[in-house]
C-alpha cells in the first residue's frame, strides 16, 4: 500500500505521461493514483490544474501531441470522478488548457479529444456561479469563438474540414445542453456566437435523423450529419427557452437571417421555425408569434419578407402556438399590414401584392384548420365582415381590401365544409344573419368585386342549404333565413335594372335567382314570381331608348329564362309549354338575348358587352312578346305542393312586388301551413343588422299580451304607397321611419299570442323571443378613413377590367362542384333534383 503522504501532485502528473520511447497514452494504474490523491485532497485541485497548464504550454511548443491526448484524458477524468464536485476550484486550468491547444496549430490532431473533454465537464458547470469569474469567462469565450469558427469555415480538405466540423458540432450541443446555459449573466455574448454557428450548419433540404454520438469516420461524414447535429443543438436551447430568455435566443437569430439574406427564403424559413416552434414548451409558443408580428411591422416597406413572416406565422400556429395569442389579435395585425400595402400599392410589383394577399389567407387556414372551439370559423368570419366597412363610401384601397376579404371569406366557407365533416361534433349553425349585409356587394359599382361576390354567394347558399338539412328548423331561423332571402331578392331587383349592366351582369343575376330557388324552394317561388311580374312591367317603361333596348331584351330573356327553370323545378309541363311558346315567339320577332346564362361561361363574357351578342336583327324594336301574368298565376295555382304550403296562394302571387313593402308569408312550425305573419324587411339600407336595446329584450313567454288592446292601437294605421319612385325603382335612401303597418297586424298580434300561450306551456324556462338580434362582434377597424354614406347610391357604373391577381380564382371555382347546373329548355337537359321530384310525383 502506498502512502498519499510520499508523493506530491507534480510527481503524480508526470508519472502518468508516458517515459520510454514506443509509449503511448496515459498510464492507467499512475491515472488512477493522481485521481485517489485528487478526490482525497481536494484543496490540492488548484495546484494539480497550475501545473497541467504549464506542461501544456511547454507540450505545445515542443509538439508533443501525445503528451497533449494525456493532459486531455486527465482533465476527462478528473472533471468525471468525484472531483466534479469541487469542479470549481479548478475549472478555470481546465478552460485554459483547452483554450491554448484550440489556439495551437496542433489543434487537427486533437480535436476529437478536446471535444469529449469539453463534453465532459460542461455536463457539470454551473454557468451561473463560474460566469461572473472574468478569469473563467474569458478563455470560456475563446473556446466557443473557436468552436463557431470551425463549424463554418471550409478547408480544401474535405476530410480534416468534416472531422474539425463533427467534432465541434458535438461540443458546442455540450455546452447548449447544459440546464444553466441560458442563465449564464454572459448569455449574449455567447449567443452571438453559437446561433449563427448552428444555423450556418442546417440545410435547406429535408433531413432524417441520425444518432448524435454514433461513431463516424473521416470518410463517412455528411452534411446531413452536421444538419442534424445543429438541429438538436438547436432543440436543446428552444427546450429551455422561457419568457425571460426568449428575446436573448431570437434576437441574434433574426440578426443572422436578416445578415444571410435567409429572410427571403421562405422554404428555409418554415423549416427553421418549424424546428423551433416543436421544440419549445408548447405554453411558450405564443412568444414565437407575438416576435413574428412585431417583426412583420419593422418590414412595412419589403413586401417579400412580410410576405415570409406571414407564412412563418400560418407555421407557427398549425403547430399550436395560437393558443394563448387569439387568432382576432394575430389578424388584426395583419388587416393593418395588408391595409397599409394597399395603399401604397403603387409602390410594389402586383405580384409581390398577391403573394401577400396569399399569405394571408394561408394564416387564416391555420385557424380554420386548428378549430379550438366551436364558434372559432364564426368569429373569424365576422372579424371579416367588420372590417368589409359597409358604412364607408367607395375607394380604390377600399375596393382592392373588399375584393381580398371576399376572397378570404369564400376561403373559410370552403375550410368550414370540410373540417365540419370531419369533425361533426363542431357543426355549429351558420350565422346567416351575419352576411345579410354583405349583400350590397352584389351590386357594387366595381365589377371584380361584384364578380367575388357572386362566387361568394353562390357558395354561401350552398352552405345555408346543407346547413338547414335534416336539422329541425325553429321560428327565429325560419325568419333569419327568410331574411336572407328578402334581401337577396331586392338586391336583385336593383341590380337587374342597372343601365350600364352587361351579359355578365344578368349570367349572375339568374344564376342566383336559380340558387335562391334550390335553396328556400316554396318560399321563395312565392316572392320571385311577384317580382319578376314587376321587373318585366318595368323594363317597359325604363328601357324605351333605342339604345337601351338591347337591356330590354336582356331582362325579359332572364324573365324567360328563370319561369323555364321553375317549370323544370316543379315538374310543372304546362308552365314549361307556356313559357317554351313564349320563347319561340320572342325568337321569331328578333326579340332574344342569345346568352348562355350559366356560370360555366362567364370567363368568356368578362369584358364582352351587348354588342357582341349574335343578335339576328341589328334593329332593335320595342319588346312586343310579354308574358301573360294572369296565365302563369293560374298554372301555378294549381300546383299540388304549392297549394299546401299557402292557404292563400292566388292572392301571394298577384300581389305587386316591392322591395321595401312587399309583405311576406312565412311558415309557422308550431303550426303546420298556417300563415304566420307579414312583415316587411327592417332594415332597407342592407348595412347592418338592427339590435334592441337591453331594455326591450324582455321574455315574450312570460310577458302579459293584451292583444285587443294592441289591436285598437295599432288597428287604424294604414300603408303608405309611396315607397316607390314613379318608375317603380327602389328608393334606398328612404326613410325607413315611412314604413306604416296596415290591418294585417292583427294577424301577426293573433299568431304572437298563440305563440306566447304555446311557448309558456311548453318552454316556461325559455328566455329566447323573436326579437333577440345577433350583435357583430366591434373589433378595431382597419379603414382609418372618415365615414359616409352608402356606397351604393350610384345608379350607374362602368365596366372594369379584371386585375390579374383577381382572375386567377375564378377558373377553379367555375369548374367546380359550386357551378350551378342550371338547365335550359332548348338544350332537352333535366336537373336531377327535378328528376327525383318527377319520379317522386309520379309514384305517389
């Protein structure tokens, strides 16, 4: 047994470097004897780490490389045995020693072990005590400096460049993967080193995964190894990042990208954040899209990389980190970023614009494709819809914002449909309510954003269609739809009898006259023939001027056009008789518009007017062929299905359309058939929806009616018949306060109170009434424009070329299942849906 008492720590060291010639590599019996001596007498690690620093300087100079692997193999051990407990007393040699040989031209050849040296002790430094130690952090420093000189430069030997990279790769995941790393007081100084070091080192290209300490020869390393190697670096520092630290991690990684001109690289982009946001504590991800929106502002003037950041943000939130960041609050953002490139649109390559725009609505798919509750896709259409600023008059910047919101919201329609079919359970009702006043649009005096519109539209009535099937249908979303259709039918109405309209014009306005019949079906068969009575009766009047009979045609061709349909619709072969002798006789006296209306062609008539229709005749006579009214009421009186719905259905179809006193009858689903009520539309202005204040929002099944006591009040009001202009065209800057109730108000007080009897047996805890309004959400809007009157008030409007970065969604919406197959007589086709109601009559 030896005595510890017998040997000093100099005679220890030297006695475990080799001392003959053809020796090599640490004795390991003296190893173990300088160790005992070192875990007995840990005072004594000070002075054994002095003396390890001399003999290295002097191994340097002398090139001795194998007494250089010893000093590296003691300093392994040692930090390794119990010693790392009093690591402190002399980590400060250690961080030297390693230092100078990184510093030596002998560094090649020694480079594998002073990394697994490194390795070793940063698995127990505490950076927070030793950090403060300027005689520790700076050689620390230099040895990190190095390590990220390594890893980026490129040496004409592939070999000795992949084993210097491999190597300091690994030390560097070392010192990140320590749990004090990132609250070392030193922290940004290291940071501007490690970051750009590890970034420079992840590729572009798609990578699989590798053991990080599998062994790899000089021939065998690749840039997927480094890739990787980097990437878990990475992961080590974004596992531990908090609130506190997270700024001091992304701030030299924005620098670097920004330095790289990587910020215009969307592809590496999203694979860089795609790493960082799944490394992070998913409670934290929320700071990774708070930095992103405040970066996308600091780039207001560089449309490509707001454009990135953008698509960073759709990335960021895909993989969770929208869950304390409400998607209002991320949109909000970027409306205001939007909002601000349109108005300097002049400035930017329209390209740049619709890639933005692009961008844009792949964030809103982030939302709508990570639903975190049920009414998440509502909320986000309605953000929408309040920043369409139905109240604000007309303007470029305006129009190009309407156009892309339109845009986005046909978008979320689309997503909705399928994730509601995916997920039943989040099939919350469309609030239909919602896009009544978005109907205005329909008739805009732009024509790209009427053109949206429709596509919209046609896909919102989809939805309200599949929506409403199977699903019981209650009074107050009876009346909210009935609503919808109200309003669509005097938007129509409008729009029809716009003087400036072209082909395309009408190919839209039938396509929804047909829509609004698939979808509301009775309904609204009971109010389109009244109004296309009374469109045909105007088009004889307004339209005499010779150079205004081609619109005469026009109008009377879709009058044409939609009873065709109808008698195809109802399965009805005497109104499709009438009408097809109708036709003919308007052919014969050169009185057609040869237009296919359907919405498979409006590609081929978006910039086509009147004059290149292949008219017959090229004098254009006054209409002589009108429909017999009297005629078709009778036909359709004596529809079986028609007669069901409406008691009085003759007195409905001869009523005199007007769009703001035209009154309405609407099933009662308490009471099967029975006519419910007439009313008239509220809100003639079609810009928002009327809520009650509190004070009305009273429980109607616990209210006291006196309903004889209403009816002597309100009994001798009668109906103002000046709702209309002297040619018969609605009037929207009426009053609304001019809307009197006449004596069918003793029908609805009637129906209220057997409602109100029905409703407190059955529901007496129910506090829902028919007055209650859904209230628009009131988000900060992004139009920081004065506001004005309707936009809607110019009667006439030219027709405007499509832009570029608008035209490219209406092919695809054209050739998908959207188009209406809407079928004309002259073509012999059947509707299916018609076909099934045929065979349906057939056999009953």
């Amino acid at each position: 047994m030896w005595c510890s008492s017998c040997y000093n720590h100099v005679s220890l060291i030297n006695n475990v470097y080799p001392s003959q010639p053809g020796e090599s590599g640490a004795k390991a019996n003296n190893l173990s004897f300088l160790v005992f001596y070192a875990e007995s007498r840990p005072q004594k690690l000070t002075k054994i780490g002095a003396y390890l620093e001399k003999r290295t300087a002097r191994d340097i100079s002398y090139s001795r490389i194998e007494n250089l692997k010893v000093t590296l193999t003691i300093l392994t051990v040692l930090v390794g045995s119990k010693c790392k407990q009093n690591l402190d007393l002399f980590l400060v040699s250690v961080v030297n020693i390693v230092a100078k040989m990184l510093e030596s031209p002998l560094n090649t050849e020694i480079i594998e072990q002073i990394s697994s040296t490194i390795v070793s002790f940063s698995a127990h430094h505490n950076h927070v005590i030793l950090d403060v130690d300027s005689a520790f952090v700076i050689p620390y420093l230099k040895i990190i400096k190095i390590l990220c000189k390594n890893v980026q430069e490129n040496n004409e030997n592939q070999d000795i460049q992949n084993k210097k990279k491999i190597s300091s790769l690994r030390a560097l995941y070392a010192i990140v993967s320590n749990d004090t790393f990132l609250k070392s007081p030193k922290i940004d100084e290291f940071l501007e080193y490690i970051i750009p070091a590890l970034l420079a080192n992840i590729q572009e290209k798609k990578t699989k995964g590798i053991k990080l300490y599998r062994s790899l020869s000089n021939t065998d390393i690749s840039d997927v190894d480094m890739d990787n190697l980097a990437i878990q670096s990475i992961n080590e520092i974004m596992q531990r990042i908090n609130p506190v630290t997270f700024e001091k991690v992304f701030n030299p990684i924005y620098k670097y990208l920004e330095s790289n001109d990587h910020m215009l690289n969307k592809k590496y982009l999203l694979k860089l954040f795609n790493i960082f946001t799944k490394a992070m504590n998913p409670q934290y991800r929320y700071l990774l899209v708070l930095y992103s929106l405040k970066h996308l502002k600091d780039y207001s003037n560089d449309l490509a990389i707001q454009t990135n950041i953008i698509y960073i943000l759709s990335n960021i939130i895909k993989n969770g980190g929208g869950s304390v960041v409400t998607h209002i609050e991320v949109l909000d953002v970027l409306s205001d970023c939007l909002f601000e490139t349109l108005q300097n649109s002049s400035k930017y390559d329209p390209k740049d614009i619709e890639n933005l725009e692009n961008a844009y609505i792949d964030c809103i798919n982030s939302f709508t494709s990570n639903v975190s509750y049920p009414e998440q896709m509502n909320d986000i259409m309605t953000f929408l819809i309040n920043h369409l600023k139905l109240d604000t008059s007309n303007n470029e910047v305006i129009l190009k914002c309407r156009i892309f919101i339109i845009r986005s919201l046909r978008f979320i329609l689309e997503q909705r449909a399928t994730f509601i079919e995916n997920n039943p359970t989040f099939n919350t009702p469309l609030p239909i309510e919602l896009f009544i006043p978005t109907l205005v649009l329909l008739k805009d005096s732009s024509f790209n954003l009427r053109l949206q519109y429709y596509f919209f539209l046609l896909l919102l009535m989809d939805q309200i269609s599949s929506s409403l099937n199977g699903i019981p249908e209650d009074s107050k979303t009876h009346i909210t739809k009935y609503r919808f259709m109200q309003n669509i039918h005097t938007i129509l109405f409008e729009y029809s009898q716009k003087k400036l309209n072209q082909p395309i014009d009408y190919i839209m306005i039938i396509n929804v006259f047909v829509k609004n019949v698939q979808v509301f079906e009775f309904d609204d068969i009971i109010e389109a023939v009244p109004l296309m009575f009374e469109l045909e009766n105007i088009s004889r009047v307004k339209f005499k001027n010779k150079d205004e009979i081609m619109l005469q045609y026009a109008i009377n061709t879709v009058i044409i056009e939609f009873f065709d349909y109808l008698s195809e619709y109802l399965g009805n072969e005497s109104l499709g008789n009438y009408i097809s002798q109708i036709k003919q006789n308007k052919i014969e006296k050169d009185e057609w518009c040869n237009v296919s209306f359907t919405t498979a062609v409006i590609s081929q008539w978006l910039n086509k007017t009147f004059n290149d229709v292949e008219w017959k005749s090229n004098e254009f006579k006054e209409t002589s062929v009108y429909l017999d009214h009297d005629h078709i009421i009778s036909i359709l009186c004596d529809h079986e299905q028609l007669m069901e719905q409406f008691e009085d259905l003759p007195e409905l179809l001869s009523r005199r359309y007007s769009p703001k006193a035209f009154m309405s009858y609407i099933k009662d689903e308490l009471n099967n058939s029975k006519r419910m009520s007439h009313h008239s539309i509220n809100d003639p202005k079609l810009v928002r929806n009327s809520v009650p204040s509190q004070s009305l929002r009273r429980d109607m099944t616990r209210a006291s009616i006196h309903i004889e006591d209403l009816k002597e009040v309100l009994g001798s009001f009668e109906q103002l018949d000046t709702l209309q202009n002297n040619d018969g065209i609605l009037d929207i800057d009426e009053d609304e306060d001019n809307i009197k109730l006449t004596d069918e108000v003793n029908g609805l007080l009637d129906e209220i109170a057997c409602q109100s009897r029905i409703m407190t047996n059955d529901n007496k805890n129910s506090n829902t009434t028919l007055i209650n309004q859904p209230i628009l959400s009131s988000y900060e809007n992004v139009f920081n424009v004065p506001k004005k009157q309707t936009i809607t008030s110019q009667e006439e409007y030219p027709l405007t070329n499509m832009d570029n970065h608008i035209l490219y969604a209406q092919d695809s919406f054209i050739n998908s299942d959207y188009s209406l197959h809407y079928v004309r007589s002259t073509e012999n086709l059947l509707d299916i849906e018609i076909e099934k109601k045929k065979e349906k009559k057939n056999s009953s």
